[in-house]
C-alpha cells in the first residue's frame, strides 16, 4: 500500500513550496501572498527510494462554514480524514503564533500520526523559531527549508518510519505492465469563468471533491482526478476560467490561467464547458480556438441546460450557430448537461470516448488514394501560371489528432481554400467530426531546378 501525507497548517508557510519540491515539478501555484492555494491537489511524491501520495490543501483559517474560507477548511478538513499521515507546517521565522495553537488541536483531533514541519528554518533566526515549535505539543519538529530542499534526509526518515508503523514492513512489488487501453484518459475541462466546470465534476465523482460557490474564479489551480466511469480510467482535470488576457491583471490570475492552458497541451480530450444561457460568447471561441491549434480532441458541454431547455428549437439554433461561427471544428459533439441537476453525464463521456477514438484514428495508404483520386477526379486543384499542380499520392503518417501528408509537385502553390476543401472532404470520407485535421504538403525537388 502507498501512504498518503496531507500537508496542513496556516496560509503563507511554504505548504505548496513543499509540495512542489516533493512532487518534483512546479505543480501548484506559489506567491507571496497568503491563501493562493484553495482546493486540495493530490500528486505523487518521492523522496529517495520512498515513493508515496501527497495532498497540498489551503491555508487553515477561522471562519464561517458558508463563507469561501470555510469551504476551503472543509475542503482541508476532507484531506486529512482521507490521509494516513498528517504533515503540519509552521513558519520557523514567525514562530509559533495563536493559530498555530487552534489548528495543532484540530491535527490531534484526527487521530492520524502527527509530523510537524518547522519550515524556512534556515539560518539562525529559522533555528530559534523551530525550538519554539515544541510548545505545540506535536512530538520533535522536524526543521526543514522548503525552498531550498534543506532538512529532506530527516523528513524521510521520519515518514519511512511512520509507514513502517502504519503498514508494517513493506512486501516485494510484483511489475504489472499495463497496456495502452488500461491508461487513464486525459480530460481538461476549461471554459470561461463561473461555468460551472468544478460543479460538474464534483457530480462526475459524487462528492463536494472541488471548491465550488456563487463567486466567480474559485479555482485557480488545474487539479487531476481519477474518475471511472463504465469501467473505464479517466484523469479529468479542473481548470481555473479563462478570460480574454487584457482583462487580467492580477498575477494570480494570470498564474491559473497559465495552468489551465498547460493542462489543455496535455490533455487527450478538452471539454469545453459553455453557460448554456449566454453561450459563444467570444471568450468561448477563442478557447475553442486555442483547443484546436493546440490538437486536442473536442466536446463542447452546454451547462445549465435546465435553465434553457424549456425553450422550442434551442439546441437546433445553438447547434446551427456552433456549425457557423466554429468551422474548424465542424461535428464538434455539442452535448446539453447540468451539473448542478446531474442531467447529460452519461452522454457526455459517450462523446468523449467517441472522439477518443476518431482523435487516435488511422487509415490505410491504399483508403486514403482511392479518396484522392475521386477528389482530383471531381475537383481537381486549379492551374497556376498555365502549370497543372500535379498530385501524386498521400498517406497519414501519424495520428493523435489524424495527420495526412500530401506528395506533389507546386504544392505550396495550391490555394488556401483547396486545402480546406480537401480538409473537409476528409472528415467527412473517414468520419473525423470534432477533431483537428492536419494537412502537410511534401513537394518534391526539381533534380534540375538548380542547373
């Protein structure tokens, strides 16, 4: 079994620093301002040979329940019932302050084994603070520099022992290779802000998983969950709302923002979540947009469906308006749901598993000439300077999304709206609706040219 850390404590004491040195990447957003982080992110993290799951949560604060601080402490709250081991962080610098003392409490409360941190301990001033931290009546602390990645050798002896002490002494692992169909899908669900992405997909897993509320740009961090679904792997990831950049000023926000475009790159499948009752706004079409370039495969959620769906016609007139102002992606599923009801889920997931594998597609060389000869027979590409653009074959060297080549001669010279008509004869001659097409020209040298 693998064991799974929480870090707690008050916001600004190097929680996320630690997490990220822990995980080994700049996964969670840092700042010098308290209360960056809000929902609580789970990654896997090493240290040497010891490997196990660690969970960056928000700063602890004293507040309402139905305030957004008090959400963040429930989501807090939540991370340490699911952990084995609680990692309770304090600023050496600061020393022990009087929310130290209330949130030292709440860590006993759980009954899991209790690992306190005194963090920013380097340098003298770091030392005298962590002395202090014995008065909080957690055990040793443990002084460490989470920016600098001082004091990890006692941070790993202190967990290895505390495994040991939870699960015993570890067994041999037995290598399980996977195949590709066993591996998690990769979901990024972006759209604008206030959406209603984190709402959906707290109903996907059937838990309060994300920070959700009235007030718009909630999520900051991109967050990766596991979900199943009909036996099935998926990794689905929350992202903060994008909005048009001139509108952002704030670092924070422009930090998020950047995590939500990174989570895209790597993402298999983008669902762009869209308010049904004011959808393709122009903020929806450049994140479409930047979906495409980016070759990632396209749904397109239509939430708050409920709200709309009482309307004759809707869903026609939207699917008519997406068809105009979104050619590039033409067939693109446009899937009505409500996150808030948990209508549509299902369908959704269909689209996605069905554009999955239209993105992961390939077609024979052989498929792929016989198409092209029927294309140059019924719309040949016009002559440029009297000369023929001549064709001699193409072929898909690659997919994920579908690539095609195409080998002639003069082919840089062929108009722009010939490509796209051979573009769209391609989806619809092997079925591609709702991925990124892509079109090379290989044009083969003149052996003579340079004579």
């Amino acid at each position: 079994m693998t064991l799974t850390v929480a870090i707690i404590g008050r916001p600004n004491v190097g929680k996320s620093t630690l997490f990220n040195r822990l995980v080994g990447k700049k996964l969670a957003l840092v700042d010098d301002r308290p209360g960056v982080t809000r929902d609580r992110r789970m990654g896997d993290a090493q240290l040497g040979d010891f490997h196990f799951q660690i969970i960056d949560t928000a700063g602890l604060e004293d507040a309402a329940a139905d305030t957004l601080m008090g959400r963040m402490r429930s989501q807090t709250e939540a991370a340490i019932d699911e952990s084995d081991v609680v990692l309770f962080v304090m600023d050496a610098r600061q020393g022990v302050v009087p929310d130290d003392r209330a949130f030292a409490q709440l860590a006993r409360k759980s009954n899991k084994p209790v690992l306190l941190l005194a963090n920013k301990a380097e340098g003298k001033a770091g030392l005298d603070g962590a002395y202090d931290a014995f008065s909080l009546g957690l055990g040793d602390p443990v002084p460490i520099s989470a920016e600098h990645g001082d004091g990890l050798v006692d941070l790993y002896q202190a967990l290895m022992a505390l495994e040991v002490q939870i699960f015993g002494e570890a067994e041999d692992e037995v290598e399980n290779d996977e195949d590709d169909a066993s591996k998690p899908i990769q979901i990024a669900v972006v759209g604008r802000p206030n959406a209603g992405k984190s709402t959906l997909i707290n109903r996907f897993l059937g838990e309060e998983r994300l920070l959700v509320g009235p007030e718009s740009g909630i999520t900051r961090d991109a967050i990766g969950l596991e979900l199943y679904w009909k036996g099935r792997a998926f990794k689905i990831f929350d992202t903060a709302g994008l909005r048009k950049r001139s509108r952002i000023e704030d670092k924070l926000e422009k930090l998020a923002a950047t995590d939500g475009i990174r989570a895209v790159k790597f993402a298999e499948v983008a669902i762009v979540l869209l308010d049904a009752t004011i959808p393709f706004e122009k903020q929806d079409l450049s994140i479409v947009d930047l979906v495409e370039k980016e070759g990632r495969a396209l749904v397109i959620g239509l939430n708050k469906w409920d709200l709309v769906r009482s309307e004759k016609g809707k869903l026609a007139e939207l699917q008519e308006k997406m068809d105009r102002l979104l050619p590039q992606v033409k067939g693109a599923p446009l899937v009505p749901v409500s996150g808030l009801g948990g209508q549509g889920l299902d369908q959704l997931m269909e689209a996605v598993l069905k554009v999955h594998e239209i993105w992961n597609r390939r077609v024979s060389t052989s498929q792929i000439n016989k198409f092209l000869d029927g294309v140059l027979s019924s719309h040949p590409p016009p002559a440029v300077s009297g000369r023929r653009i001549k064709i001699r074959y193409m072929t898909q060297p690659k997919s994920r999304p579908p690539y095609f080549a195409l080998f002639g001669n003069q082919l840089d010279a062929l108009p722009e709206s010939w490509r796209r008509y051979l573009v769209n004869q391609l989806r619809i001659a092997f079925d591609l609706p709702g991925v990124p097409v892509r079109l090379s020209m290989r044009t083969s040298e003149n052996p003579f040219g340079k004579k």
